[in-house]
C-alpha cells in the first residue's frame, strides 16, 4: 500500500474515538437509499443492464454519460489491468437488541480476521420507521479479499505503477467528447461520502455550465 494511506489515520492526544475530524457528522435520515429514491423520483430507471456492451446505442440517445465503471474496462484494457482491492461480507441476525451498541468498529490486529463489524441498526438510533425499538440486530462482518475477475472492485491501489497506468487511462479519457468519467472506479481514486458528493455537485457544474 502507499504511504499516504497513512494520513487516513488521525492522531489523537485526547479521548475522542470518531474517525473522522469534521465537525458535523451524520447520514440522510433514513439512509442513503430514501436519498438517491427521491433524487430519482420520476427519471426513468434501467437496471441491470450492461452499458460497455450497448455503449453505442446509450451514447446515441444521451446528450452525457456519466461512466462509474472502471476505467480501465471502459477502453477495454488496451493499456493493461488496473489493480484493485476487494472485500468478502459476513451477515449474521442476532436475536438480541444490541451487539455492540455503536454502528461500526474497526478491529486493527492481526486476530479475528475481519477488520470492522457493522451493527446496521444504529445508523437510525436503532429505530425503526415508525420509530419504534429495534428488538433484533442485524450484524455484518467485513473481510479484506484480493481482486480477481468476477469479484467486486472496492479500492484502487494506488501505489506508483497504477497511477502511472490510469494517467495515461486518463488521457484517453479526455478525448472523450460525450463520456464523463467519475467514482472510486472511473477516476481511480478513493472517495469518502463528502467528498463523492461534491464531486457528483461539481459534475452538475460541468454540465449545466454553471
């Protein structure tokens, strides 16, 4: 892994156990999900459907497309593989009200194996929509996994040789009149929420001209 990644990790000298420095911290009430429905309410919506393999037909009746596959896929590895690190999920529904009593935490030994457990239920204060108590919890346990083909792509991996190899991606990119590539995947680069969100605001920018 790169060295920077290390700047991800505060460095604290007092007790403060949040990840993050930002001073308001928080997701959409009722999660991401109710957000992008009522961003989507009244587009139409195609799912599963495979856009490099009808890329003709959907650049034909779209004035942008807004592309957050991989890059590298996109051009059809003409460069060569991009790497990627990928993850394994564990779920588990426990019959009891509260396993750990905080949404996430991140284990950073080298035992159990998995390196955070997400406890889903405390993302909404433990509340259901009605806001009544959760009884049961629903935990996920989360797992590092090598990429290989078929598998999820999670992170790049942004060391010297990648970065070398998705510049020149890049300028393929760029000469691209009608594609706009964005995201983890199409930019080759990690994103936290805030950050996915001003990019997504800024690409607003581009295509509004504003």
């Amino acid at each position: 892994m790169p060295a920077f990644i290390i700047k991800r990790l505060p460095l604290r000298f007092t007790y403060d156990n949040n990840y993050f420095n930002a001073l308001y911290q928080g997701i959409p009430v009722g999660g991401y999900t109710k957000m992008i429905e009522k961003m989507l309410e009244g587009t139409e919506i195609k799912l599963n459907e495979d856009y490099l393999a009808k890329k003709d037909y959907y650049n034909s009746v779209a004035d942008k497309i807004i592309y957050t596959g991989a890059i590298d896929e996109y051009f059809g590895y003409c460069l060569g593989n991009l790497e990627y690190r990928s993850l394994e999920f564990e779920e588990e529904l426990l019959d009891i009200s509260n396993f750990q009593g905080n949404a996430v935490i991140n284990y950073t030994d080298s035992e159990p194996e998995y390196t955070r457990i997400i406890e889903h239920k405390w993302f909404t204060f433990g509340k259901d929509e009605a806001g009544n108590d959760i009884q049961k919890t629903v935990i996920t346990k989360e797992y590092p996994s090598d990429w290989k083909p078929g598998a999820e792509k999670y992170y790049p991996v942004n060391d010297e040789k990648n970065n070398s190899l998705y510049k020149k991606y890049k300028e393929l990119a760029e000469k691209e009149t009608k594609v706009l590539f964005g995201g983890r995947l199409g930019e080759y680069k990690y994103y936290d929420m805030d950050k996915t969100i001003e990019s997504a605001l800024n690409f607003c920018k581009i295509l509004y001209n504003k």
